[in-house]
C-alpha cells in the first residue's frame, strides 16, 4: 500500500510547490497582486495535474479502505454460506476503481501526460495514436 501512495503524494507536493513558487515569482513581478493564471499557460496546465494526482490519490485511499476494511468488516457479518460474497464484493470494488481510473487517465489527442507524435513526410501526415493515416500515400 505504502508503496502505491508515497509516489502519488510526492507527485502531489512537488506540483503544489511549483504552483507556489510560480504563483510567488508572478506576484512578485505584478507588484504583489494574485492572478488567476491563463487557460494555456504552464501554470493552468500544472494546476490541471495537480487536480487529476489529487483526484487519483483519493481513489487510491478509497480503494485500500475499501478493500482491507470495510470488506473485512462486511466478511464478519456473513455466515459460512455466504462466505462468497466477500469475495464477489473485493472483485467489485476492483473493476470499480479500475473503470474510474481508466476514465479518468483514458487517451485524449490533447493528454499532457501521452501526447500525440505527429510525423509528417512528403505527402503522408502520420498520427502514431491508433493506425490512422492522413494523406495521399496512406498505407497499411
């Protein structure tokens, strides 16, 4: 367990630190004023991880409580003939955190942590996410 969450909470210190020291250069060259950074700026696209690691480090948590938990808890109610319902309710709580996870980080053309490469040849433009191929010599 530990080993899951101390890189996820390092992540998350190390974002929130260069928010901090960003946001303190900034207003420090503003004369002090706070402003909200732009959309397309570094500073929103580092807010925009940090959301997406907090996020994730909550599920995380949810998923270790869930499962060394509340499943045990649960599993001392049952009787011996229902002792299969632990089990069903660990494996349920599996594919829940890994569908949301796999939402949450599925692959988007504008995903700052797997961009798209784009190779262009003479005529031939390539997207290397999946196998499509834009023009005139598109190839298998």
């Amino acid at each position: 367990c530990c080993a899951v969450l101390v890189p996820i909470v390092w992540s998350v210190n190390a974002l929130e630190k260069s928010i901090e020291q960003n946001s303190e250069s900034k207003a420090a060259e503003a004369g002090g004023a706070k402003a909200t950074p732009p959309p397309d700026s570094e500073d929103a696209k580092t807010l925009e991880k940090l959301k997406l690691f907090r996020s994730f480090y909550l599920l995380v948590v949810a998923y270790v409580y869930f499962t060394r938990i509340i499943v045990y808890l649960f599993a001392t109610m049952l009787d011996y003939h229902h002792t299969w319902l632990r089990y069903a309710v660990t494996e349920l709580g599996t594919l829940t955190f890994y569908v949301v996870v796999g939402i949450k980080f599925r692959p988007v053309a504008d995903n700052q942590y797997a961009p798209v490469r784009v190779k262009e040849d003479d005529a031939t433009t390539e997207v290397e996410m999946g196998k499509m191929r834009v023009g005139k010599q598109a190839k298998d």
